[in-house]
C-alpha cells in the first residue's frame, strides 16, 4: 500500500464533477490535505444519476473512452483498480439509424468497422481503411501538443512530440472543416453523417469545426469504447470512494461563493459559513463561472471567455415498459438534413424539427437499471446553448418532434410505452452543474483556432489558483477531462 508523504500544505478543490474527483486525489498524492467543496448534494457534477419509479439513469456523459486514465488514479493510489472499478469493452459500440431504414453497425476495430460499414453502403472497405490510417496518424501527430501537456507554457513547446506536431501543422486538417474532409474521404451521405457526428462530443458543428477533431473516431473506433460495470455513474462512485480511502475531505452542499485573493495570490475560499484558508486552489467550476462568479472583482480574460460556447441538449429520461430487441446500448436516430439541423442550433438558435436524436439504454447491460421488460431511455437532442428562449415550449415541440421519429425508425408507436418521465434542458443543466449558459461543453470548437483559445490550467496573474475540467484545456469529454486535472496538478510543486 502506497504510503502519502504529507508536506503540510493545503488545496481546496471547487466542484466535485469527475475532473475535480482526479485533481483532489492526484493532489491528495503529493501529500496535500485536499478539501472538495461541492454545491450539490452529490458528487459527479455532469456524471451524476437518478432513480425515477423503479427506472435509474445516467443523468450526463454516456461514452466512455480512454478507461486507462481511471485506472491511473486508482494505480497511483497504490490500489489494483480492478479490484474498485471494472468495465466491459462494447462491440458493436453504435447502432446508426436512418429515415431510408439503413441500419449500420459501427464495430470496433478498423478491419470490422470498415467490413461492416462498406457492406450496406457505398463505400469501398478500402476508402474505410484509407480514411481510418489518415485519423491515426493525426492522432499520433496531435496527442502530445493538445492532449498531454499545457499549451501555455513555452518549454513544453522544446519537446521533440511537441514539435514533431507543430511542424506538422498543416497535415491535421486544420484548414478545412469537418464536413469538408469527410465529404472527399466518401461519397455516401450515411456515412459522411457517421464521421461527422463526431462534432458533438464537443458540442459543435461538423460545418464549422476543424478536421482535426475527425481524430475522436480513432479514439472510439480504434482504441474502443467501454462500459462501465453498473453504468457510467460507476465512474463517479469509484473515484469519489478512492478519494475519501486516502483521506481527502469532502463538504458537500457547500457552494463557494468567492475565490479569496490578496496581492494577486490566492488565500482560500469563502462559502455561508465563513472563510477557509489554503495555499493552492483548484477551480473544477466552468471557466465563465469560476470568473462570473467567483472572481467578480478581477480581470476577465475576454479573449477567451467571450468566445462562442458551445451547444446544449434536451434530455427526456423516460422509463419505457417495452423492450426494443433492435437498439443497444448507444443508438443514432439520424435527421435528413443533417446540415440544416446544425445551421438551425448554432446560427438560429432554435430546435430542428427533424433532430438527430441519441438513444442511450443503460439496461441492455445492466438489467436492473429498469423492471423486467422495460427499458431506461436517455433520449437526447442537441440544442442551442441558454440565450433566453422560450424553452417551455421547445421542450413540448421537442418531445413530439422525438417521439415522431422515434415511431418512424422503429415503426412502432413508443407514446403508451412511456410511463416515468423527466426533462433536462439548458436552464436546468446550467443550474445544476453551473455550466455557464446551459452550454454543455464550454467554449464550441468552431474555428480552427479553439484548441487555443481555451483557458490555460492555471492562472498567469494569481500565484497558487489553477483550473480543470471540460472548459479549461484539453477540453470536455470523460477522458479529456482526466487529463486535465493531471495537467493541472502537473504544474503544481
């Protein structure tokens, strides 16, 4: 067992979401005594769950990638983490649905993905193939300058991976958006939508984001996608457990309320009972916020708050008291138009009549997630982000909308079947997890640029304040979210 060599100094962690969790345990590692302040009343901010009338569901992220960054935790803890936490990898990973009644199965592997993909499209297996290399090889260029180290401090720019990338620059697809570069990989529009989809794991538009992120197919192709042995909040327990295990305090229902800062260092935190003293504070709370709210009084980097954020969602958590023997665990109810659909989220800031629509059903593995013969729906749409629309009412067009479609893939008429029901939309999903305008990913990647224009795990003006989470750098996603809280304790002595 892994013995902590404490050196007397202190860190508060603000925001118990997942990269929060990995900061207080890397921090509680380096022999600080860690305090987590979280406002709610539970921990996993965004990777949080709820029981509805017999029904439990993941109430945020669905796709779990890169399980390695959970293990290492429990590994640099000095635990076997197979022992806390464990996880099945998924094949096929997705079921693609669309309005012609194609249905593709996207399976893990290139060579299987590529077999199964050209069987019922146009597609050659070995543009697949070509097309699938080409993502790897960006990956590989892309994963040390973007994934694994600060983009604002100048000596990780001297590293040999580093610079290989930057010198590299021009082949990562920087120049051309998503949809352009998979649009001269294939000429069938299904699987284009395939490619593009990928998009909105960071909440943006294929139209307008970079090729560069076409890279997140790798990751869940190549690399795989897996699921968590009793559903993604599994992910949260397991950390929140391994935290407390070695020691790391925790105060939940205990919203901060202000950064405490004095000559341009960080002194502690002030929440409704008073004010705690630490030598280093760690913000898991979105950027915007964290400055909106916390810091009121000091300068806002406007070059990086003020960029576009990204888009929001819909989310009906229905019980459905029928199986669906032809969905499984992640499924894609693609619209037509799939372009007009991201023009009306990001340029008119409305809901598509004809939404893509992401089915997610924790009970195909874990049937106890739902009463026999029934299923768990997280049935979610992508939406503009809070700008002061009548949401009311686009939830109630929404839910037709859904339904709808749902009845013409399934040609089946799912209305009766829905017997518990909630909603999550971006006021509530700003509420409860303080994610700045109900935009679920922070800033949207919609130039090529973004991937510098989030804010940096640390503070350049305050000694001792630092960052993580799906706002700050690398970005948003399970994964990326890790990696952020190992960067930012990296920079911390």
């Amino acid at each position: 067992m892994l013995m902590i060599r404490e050196n007397n100094k202190t860190c508060a962690v603000i925001g118990a979401g997942v990269s929060g969790l990995a900061a207080s345990i890397r921090m509680r590692n380096k022999g600080y005594k860690v305090t987590v302040y979280e406002a709610n009343s539970f921990p996993g901010g965004k990777l949080s769950s709820e029981t509805n009338k017999g029904y439990r569901f993941d109430m945020g992220p669905s796709v779990f990638t890169m399980p390695q960054y959970v293990d290492e935790l429990f590994i640099l803890s000095g635990k076997d983490p197979r022992k806390h936490f464990n996880y099945i990898q998924l094949d096929p990973v997705y079921r693609y649905f669309y309005e012609d009644g194609t249905m593709l199965d996207a399976y893990h592997g290139k060579e299987k993905f590529a077999e199964s993909m050209s069987s019922k499209t146009d597609a050659s297996k070995e543009d697949i193939l070509r097309y699938l290399e080409h993502t790897e090889k960006v990956y590989n260029l892309t994963e040390e300058v973007f994934l694994k180290n600060s983009l604002h401090r100048l000596k990780n720019f001297f590293t040999w991976p580093v610079l290989r990338g930057i010198l590299n620059f021009g082949k990562i697809g920087a120049f051309e958006t998503m949809n352009q570069a998979n649009k001269k990989g294939f000429k069938d529009d299904r699987l284009v939508k395939v490619f593009n989809r990928y998009a909105t794991y960071n909440g943006s538009s294929p139209y307008l984001a970079p090729a560069t992120l076409n890279v997140i197919a790798h990751v869940e192709i190549m690399k795989g996608a897996y699921y968590p042995i009793g559903g993604m909040y599994s992910i949260t327990a397991a950390l929140a457990q391994l935290a407390k295990d070695i020691g790391v305090s925790f105060n939940f229902s205990t919203p901060v309320r202000e950064i405490i800062i004095e000559n341009k260092k960080v002194i502690g935190v002030r929440t409704d009972k008073g004010i705690d003293n630490y030598d280093v504070v760690i913000s898991n709370m979105d950027i915007y916020n964290s400055y909106q709210k916390l810091m009121p009084n000091e300068k806002r980097p406007t070059k990086t708050l003020d960029q576009p954020k990204s888009s929001s969602g819909i989310i009906f958590y229905w019980g459905i008291n029928r199986e669906f023997s032809q969905l499984g665990l992640h499924n894609i109810f693609f619209a037509n138009d799939y372009e007009e659909e991201f023009d009306t989220i990001f340029s008119k800031k409305k809901i598509y009549h004809d939404p893509t629509i992401y089915v997610n059903i924790t009970s195909k593995h874990t049937p106890t997630d739902a009463p026999p013969g029934c299923e768990n729906w997280f049935a979610f749409i992508n939406v503009p982000n809070n700008s002061g629309q009548d949401w009311d009412q686009f939830i109630a067009e929404a839910r037709e909308y859904m339904i709808q479609k749902a009845n013409r893939i399934l040609k089946t008429d799912i209305r009766p079947h829905i017997e518990s029901e909630m909603v999550f939309d971006p006021r509530v999903i700003e509420k409860r997890t303080s994610s700045a305008f109900g935009a679920i990913y922070g800033n949207s990647s919609n130039n090529k640029f973004a991937a510098f224009l989030r804010h940096a795990n640390f503070s350049k003006d305050i000694k001792g304040l630092y960052f993580c989470g799906g706002s700050v750098h690398p970005g948003p996603s399970i994964p990326l979210c890790l990696l952020s809280a190992k960067i930012t304790t990296s920079l911390i002595n």
